[in-house]
C-alpha cells in the first residue's frame, strides 16, 4: 500500500534532535516537503536529494506568534499544509518540592500549549482544502505516572495531549482532518540521557522486546498516522513501548 506522502507538505516541530528529526527525515524520503521547526537551526539538516523541499525554522512554537509563523512559512513557501507533527518537547524529572511555578509553566508551555497552539494554526490552514493529519506527543509517562523518571509537571502535560487530541478530533473531522496522538515509551534520544545507563537497563528488562526504542521506531508510526490512507484513524492515541505498557 502507498502512504500518498509524496507531495505532501508537511509541518515537524522539535526537527531538530531525537525523534522529530526521524520523523522529519522519514516524511522526507516519502516524498513530503518538510518545515522543520526548532529553537535553534543547528542539526537540522535534510536527508540527500530532499535539499529542494526542506526549510528549517528556527523559532520558538509554544508562543502563538510562533506557531503562526511556522505555518505561514510552510504555506508561503510550499503553498499549503498537509500534515502537522507536533513533537517539540521538555522533559522534567522533577519531585513535589522542586517542580515550581516555573518549571510547570514551561513545560505546559511548551508540550501541551505548543500542542494547541501549532494545531489550531496548521487546522485553519487545512481546513481550507479539507484535509489534513495532526500528530501529536503523548507519553507512556501519562498512563504510568512517569515511574522513577518524569516528573508531575511533564506527566500532567502528556495526559492532557490525550484529551486535546480526542477533542481537536471531534473538532476537525468534519473539516476532513484526522487527529491522533503517540505514545512512546523509552526512546534514545537526548531527553531520555537523563535516565541513566542503570535505569535504563532495568526499563529494559521490564519491556517484552528487550530494548529501548530508537526514534525511528516512532517515526515508522507517526508516518502511518500521517498517510492518506489513514483517513479513518482519529482520536486515538498509539503506544510505542515494545509492549511495557498496554492499554
Ligand atoms: N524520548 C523518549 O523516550 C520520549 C518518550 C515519550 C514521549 N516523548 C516525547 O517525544 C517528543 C520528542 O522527544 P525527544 O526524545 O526526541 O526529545 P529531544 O530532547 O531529543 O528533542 C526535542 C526537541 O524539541 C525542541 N524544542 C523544545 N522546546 C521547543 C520550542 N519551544 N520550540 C521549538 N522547539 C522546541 C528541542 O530543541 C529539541 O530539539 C517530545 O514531545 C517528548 O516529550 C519522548
């Protein structure tokens, strides 16, 4: 079966590290017109022969100016926006006493409010030709309670993408626009450096697959989630943890 992903413009915020620059990399070698968003420019380098339909924006997408802009320059550049990846995200491992104001702010910011806001942007952009695929980052943090690792801030912030998934879902399908969400487990990324070579090998042990993910274990389903013939596919929210956590 084809994606349908040749052509197609898509939208990848958080391009520039882990597993956002995979998923940047995979639309791209399906065919896609990629804006890869992030803070900084660094690292966010396409794959060969994609040069001529890949533009980095750097940029800050948890502000509204910010979403907007990114979308405004997808469509000034490639004309439209077809699929939106919203994987820009902080991690926090914070306890009761540490996680201030502060520290919840900016990671509701940046993971549930970016969220919002890149959605609600690149939606009234697709809406205009009635199609569309969102994706956007839960994680196994928000069924678990974060376990050893996350803190209460990013695990509120993970769950809350689960709702504003199923909400922007019912939101948008009638504009023929589907809207899910991933959940991955531990990925090896920067964000899970954190975690520890022992942490790790103990979350590994726990898991049926005997690893930890790579981030082209996730960008495998966000290009599922994202292909035309995923129409009927929305509202939901797909774990990627080799099976550590089912629900
Ligand atoms: N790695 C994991 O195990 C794991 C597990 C579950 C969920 N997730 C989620 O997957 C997504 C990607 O995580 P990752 O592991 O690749 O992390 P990462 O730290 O490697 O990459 C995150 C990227 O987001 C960018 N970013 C952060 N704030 C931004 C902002 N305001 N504007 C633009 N860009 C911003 C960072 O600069 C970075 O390049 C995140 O939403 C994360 O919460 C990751």
């Amino acid at each position: 079966m084809r994606l349908g992903l040749d052509g197609r413009v898509a939208i990848v915020t958080g391009a520039g590290s882990g597993i956002g620059a995979s998923v940047a990399r995979a639309l791209a070698l399906e065919g896609s017109a990629i804006v890869a968003a992030d803070l900084h420019e660094d690292g966010i380098e396409p794959p060969a022969d994609c040069a001529g339909r890949w533009l980095a924006v750097p940029g800050d997408v948890a502000t509204p100016s910010g979403a907007e802009r990114v979308v405004d320059i997808a469509v000034e550049t490639f004309g439209r926006v077809d699929v939106l990846v919203a994987c820009a995200g902080v991690y926090e491992t914070g306890t009761l006493e540490d996680v201030d104001e502060k520290v919840w702010d900016r990671v509701h910011d940046v993971n549930l409010r970016g969220s919002y806001l890149c959605a609600r942007a690149a939606i009234a952009e697709m809406a205009k030709r009635g199609y569309g695929r969102v994706i956007l980052f839960s994680s196994i943090a928000a069924q678990t309670g974060g376990g050893v690792a996350a803190g209460p801030a990013y695990v509120a912030a993970k769950a809350g993408i689960i709702g504003l998934t199923r909400s922007l879902a019912q939101k948008a399908g009638p504009l023929g626009i589907t809207v899910n969400c991933v959940a991955p487990g531990v990925i090896d990324t920067p964000m899970t450096e954190v975690m520890g070579p022992e942490v790790k090998q103990d979350v590994v042990s726990k898991v049926p697959m005997r690893r930890t993910g790579s981030p082209d274990d996730v960008a495998f389903v966000v290009a599922m989630l994202a292909s035309e013939p995923a129409g009927y596919l929305s509202g939901t929210h797909l774990d990627v943890n080799g099976g550590l956590h089912m629900t």
